[in-house]
C-alpha cells in the first residue's frame, strides 16, 4: 500500500513538472535586458563635431537633433544640425554650429536596442576649437558602375563620408535623360543624396551620371572628387571599355568631364579621377572625343581639350590636353 501511495506521489510531481513546463513553452520570454542605457563619455572632436559615447548600443532610429541640447554656461543654446551613427552602435555623432572654447552642458533623453528609456541633464563638457579641415568622400555611389538590366526605378544614390552642408550648390550631368525631370533628397543625416528619375527606360538606354564636386561638409570644405556612375537598361553592358587619360600643363587633371560625341550628339560622358584617368563603356564606332574643366566650380567652363576623332578600334588610349578657353560658357551647352 506505501508502494502504491509513493508512486501516486511521484506520477503527480511528474505531472505537476510537465504541466509547468508546457505552461512555460506558452508564456513570452522575459527580456534580456531591463536596464537603460547610460552615457558614458562626451568627446569632443573638433569644433563642429561631438561624440557621445554610451555602454550599450543605441536606438538610432529615436534620435533627432532634437533629442539633445547643448548650452553654455552663460544659458547660450549651441545649435545642433543633425545628427548620425558614430563609429559603432554604442557612439551617437553630433553636429553643431562651430562651438567656443569654453565649458558646455549637454541634456537629451536617449533608448537603447531594448527601448529601455533614459536621459542626461546638464553633462559639463570643454568644447573643441579644432577646425576640420579633411576633404569630404564619396563612400558609395548606386547603382554601381556596369549595373545592367536598369530600366525601372532610376535613382542614383550617393553616400558621403560625413554630413554635408546640404544647402550647398547641387550640380550634375545625365545623359540621355530629361535633366530638368530630376529631383534629389537628402538622408536624415545629411550623408545620402539620392536622386530620382521618375520615369522607366526605353530598350537600349546607356545612361551616364555625374556629381560635380560643388557640395560642401558642414566645415566648408569642398567634396573632393565627382561622383560618376553608367548603367544600361540592356542584360549586357556595352562592348568597348575606354580608358584614357587628362592633362593639363603636362600634369594630370581631376574632375575632367569627358565627352564622346557621334553625328554631332553626344553619346557618352567620362570623369577623371585623380590620377587623370577616365574609363568609360560605349558601343562600338568612330567618336569626337574631348575634355572640358569647371576650375572654380561656378557652372563656367575655364579649361577645354580640342575635339580628336577616336575609334573603339584604336589601341592607343587617348589623350587630352586642356587648354584655357577665351569665352567661358555653362556646362550644360557642352553637352549635345
């Protein structure tokens, strides 16, 4: 009789741990983390950049530049421009009007990963009067180079190694589309510039896209390269890959705009790099081929190379020699 109360006893503690178990399966998991974040360090970089640096990652996507404020101790408010992602998860980049040499107090409210909510009041910082004097980039540009089968969705994004001064003037070229159906966007954080063609391209479509270097970082300081890009709205890209090369009193030229022309209209656009050198793809023929340069970045051409006739069939590479002009003209009445 004891056996069979003892496993009586033991079918219902088994029972019991079952039950519990499958209870458990149903119920959510509590969440691996409870705890707000904190900030752990303000690190000034330069004049117009500080870092915030916290001890867990956070929610990006909840900050504005609204999120934080920055005064001086005399109650003056340090206006905050954007903000973006620093150099990982866990760092918050922000961008100021210059700021002074002297003691600053940072406030905001901040989430991390969790959206566990938290918040600093007035954090005492020395602010830098370093001046940024590095040269923006161009980090990405898409689509890619040789992208093919394009023809719906037309937009070319750029992506820059730091905010820009998105008033700064916006100058570009494109070819064979309308210039004038063109609008452009900027990212929250002022780092993606984004254009958009708003209609889909015919069979046969070469495009070719240029980014003059007229866009300046919130420093003043001048991109340093064009951005280019060429796709086709073919499966394949076109047959001949040209490469040539830009000088100018016998040294090489950046930011060259290269031009190919066939029955007087222009077919292909070409930027040189900053060793001078251009790469394009057209198809194959006979061209005039030619390189203009816009040296103050006003719109103005300053510097032409004179018309060559150029093969796809040629083994020498070409090149060109750019000379000043005596009557400058917009860049646009190059472009036939």
């Amino acid at each position: 009789m004891a056996r069979q109360i003892s496993k009586l006893r033991i079918l219902s503690l088994i029972s019991c741990i079952l039950f519990l178990f499958a209870c458990a399966k149903k119920m959510l998991p509590p969440s691996p983390d409870r705890f707000p974040p904190h900030l752990s360090e303000i690190n000034p970089i330069n004049r117009i950049k500080i870092d915030l640096v916290f001890d867990e990652d956070i929610n990006l996507s909840k900050i504005t530049n609204q999120s934080f404020t920055i005064n001086s101790y005399n109650g003056e408010t340090l206006k905050i421009r954007t903000v973006s992602r620093g150099s990982n998860s866990q760092t918050i980049s922000l961008f100021t009007e210059p700021s002074k040499s002297e003691v600053y107090y940072l406030s905001g409210t901040f989430e991390d990963k969790s959206n566990n909510p938290s918040s600093v009041s007035n954090k005492k910082f020395h602010a830098s009067t370093y001046m940024d004097t590095i040269k923006p980039k161009i980090n990405s540009v898409s689509p890619a180079i040789n992208t093919t089968k394009k023809y719906k969705r037309i937009f070319f994004d750029f992506s820059f190694s730091k905010p820009m001064d998105t008033t700064s003037g916006i100058n570009f070229l494109i070819l064979p589309l309308d210039k004038t159906k063109i609008t452009w966007s900027w990212s929250f954080d002022w780092q993606n510039l984004t254009f958009t063609y708003p209609d889909s391209l015919e069979p046969k479509t070469n495009v070719y896209f240029i980014l003059q270097p007229t866009i300046k970082d919130l420093e003043g300081n001048r991109l340093d390269l064009a951005g280019y890009t060429f796709f086709t709205s073919e499966t394949i890209q076109p047959l001949s890959l040209i490469t040539g090369n830009i000088y100018y009193q016998n040294k090489p030229y950046k930011n060259s705009i290269v031009i190919l022309s066939a029955n007087e209209k222009t077919s292909a656009l070409a930027v040189s790099d900053n060793l001078g050198k251009f790469t394009t793809r057209l198809d194959k023929g006979i061209y005039n081929i030619t390189a203009i340069a816009d040296t103050n970045f006003d719109n103005l051409i300053d510097l032409f190379a004179d018309y060559n006739n150029f093969s796809t069939d040629d083994t020498i590479k070409p090149q060109l020699n750019l000379e000043p002009v005596l009557e400058s003209k917009e860049i646009d009445s190059y472009i036939r």
